[in-house]
C-alpha cells in the first residue's frame, strides 16, 4: 500500500495490514457493497453460421430487468432483431447500437432470469487474466462485504479486506458505511475525447442509504473505499442513475480520504485520482509506483490518499 499524503506532499510504502493505523475516532469508512454476477454469456446465432457469439451484459436499462445495455463480439456480424441462443432457457435479442459499439439487448428467458444467469453465465474476470472463469472465482472476485447484485466488475479496492481488518478499523473508532454502485461500462470506460470537459459517462445504478448520509454527516473525516463509493457519494440526489465525470477542479463534498488501486492511463478512474490529489502529486506517485514494481490491475497493490 503506497500511502500518499496530500498535505505534506509525500509518498510512503507501507502494508495494506498497517491501513487500520491510518483510522481515526470519528472516521466513517464508506463502502461499495455491490456484488459481481455471472454477467458473460456465450452462445450461438439463431440464424446463419452458428458461430460463437460472446454477450457481456453492462448495465440493466428497463424496469423488468430484461432490456439490458451490452458489448456483443464478433459486433460487426450481429444486426438489430437478430437472436442469439444461450441456452434451452434463454436466448437474447438485439434491439440497437450505441455510440461505442455497445449493444441494447432484451433478454428472453424461461423461469427466473438471474436463477438462469447463476447457472450458464460466466464470470467476468478482467480481459488481462487469461483463463477462463472458475466456480471458485464466484467467490474470490468478490469483495468481503459484498451484498447488492448487479455489478459486472468487482470495486476493486475492497478486494483488500478481510474481516478481521474490517473490525480493526470498528475498534480504531471508525464508522462502517455502505453504499451501493453496480459497476458498469461508466467505471471502466477508456476516455474517447481530448477535450476532458467533452467527456460523458456511461450512466450506473447506485444508492446511498439514509444510514449512511447520517453516519457521514456525524463523522470527521470520510474515508472511501475505491473510485465507486466516491462517485456514489459525490452524487446527487443520493439514488437513482449517476453519470458523474469527476476531473481536476471538482470540489470535493463529502470525502477526505480514499482507497484506490492503480489505474490506467485515459481512464476516468485515474483522472478522478488526479482531481482528488493534483495531477503533479500523482505523477510522483505513479513514478515511485513504477519504480517500486508496485502491481497494477484489479488484483493489484493499492494507494491511500489522506
């Protein structure tokens, strides 16, 4: 854990054990407790060839659940009102296209659709982890705290708890806080446009409880747990789809403190980093980063922003 220190300026390498050290009394450690579903589908077209076709789902666009936004492969081939089949209870229909490529799908499944989803979906390990997905990642691409179904990415800085660090943080005097954002193509999204102010996300689920706005609002210091809770927290109203582009120049309303992993270059998550610490201040620590072979990516190393 790379510890960096917004007011003194200063990096420092550290231990994720030694994160409970960094609690004050007073703190409220903040959240994201969505949890990863078997979102990858593959399957073959109704009509044609019968290739394989992969259908990533990314984000749940209507009421029932069924309408989904989608990344389809091979995209080029697969035209609106063409079907894919899945499986014996489930096929999938593409409805339009999207800026990017991305797909609105509408799912038709027989019985419970994430009953369906449990059992032929597959989970979606980042494209740099090249295997295919285990039952046993189910669990592991999980955060400890993970409750609310929805996301097609795990918020990778809670992939650093355990239990017992959870509790150390209780006993250091901090409140534990919950937020939820099902993460989306508006995480993990590469930058399309120079101009930073241009730029627009991918709308995402998310849900701040009244618990939390009130153990925010007693606590002195706000610490969160990855880009996501950020982004939750910053939003407003506090429910409902956010599409908020954090960039240098943002004023920060609710978090004084932050968790995150190492993030790639034209990426919103690291603009975000940047608009928290200051680009230079980044630099540095994305400098000794590097040099230090710190490790990047989702099961990576991690940086505390005080």
């Amino acid at each position: 854990m790379l510890v960096v220190d917004r007011a003194a300026g200063t990096v420092a390498d550290r231990e994720f054990r030694d994160f409970p050290s960094y609690v004050r009394p007073g703190d409220c450690i903040v959240l994201n407790d969505s949890r990863v579903f078997p979102s990858r589908l593959y399957g073959h077209r109704q009509h044609g060839t019968g290739g394989r076709v992969e259908v990533f789902l990314t984000r749940q666009m209507s009421p029932d659940g069924l309408t989904w936004e989608a990344l389809v492969r091979p995209g080029r081939k697969m035209r609106t009102g063409e079907r894919i089949i899945v499986s014996d209870d489930l096929t999938v229909e593409i409805l339009g296209r999207g800026e990017f490529g991305e797909r609105t799908v509408r799912l038709h499944p027989r019985g419970d659709l994430f009953a369906i989803l449990d059992r032929v979906g597959h989970v979606p390990l980042p494209p740099y982890i090249r295997r295919a997905d285990t039952t046993a990642d189910r669990e592991r691409y999980q955060t400890v705290f993970a409750r609310e179904r929805g996301s097609v990415a795990a918020p990778t800085a809670g992939l650093h708890f355990t239990p017992e660090i959870l509790e150390a943080c209780r006993l250091a005097g901090a409140a534990i806080a919950r937020v939820t954002l099902h993460i989306g193509l508006g995480t993990f999204q590469p930058i399309h446009d120079d101009v930073i102010e241009k730029v627009h996300l991918h709308s995402e689920r998310f849900a701040v409880p009244e618990e939390t706005v009130r153990a925010m609002d007693a606590a002195s210091r706000v610490i969160a747990i990855g880009t996501t809770s950020v982004r939750a927290i910053e939003s407003d109203p506090v429910r409902g789809e956010t599409d908020l582009f954090i960039y240098p120049g943002f004023q920060f309303r609710r978090t004084g403190a932050m968790l995150t992993n190492f993030h790639l270059p034209k990426s919103s998550l690291l603009v975000l980093v940047c608009a928290f610490a200051g680009m230079e201040l980044i630099r540095k620590a994305y400098r000794h980063a590097v040099e230090s072979r710190y490790r990047f990516f989702s099961y990576g190393d991690c940086m505390l922003i005080l």
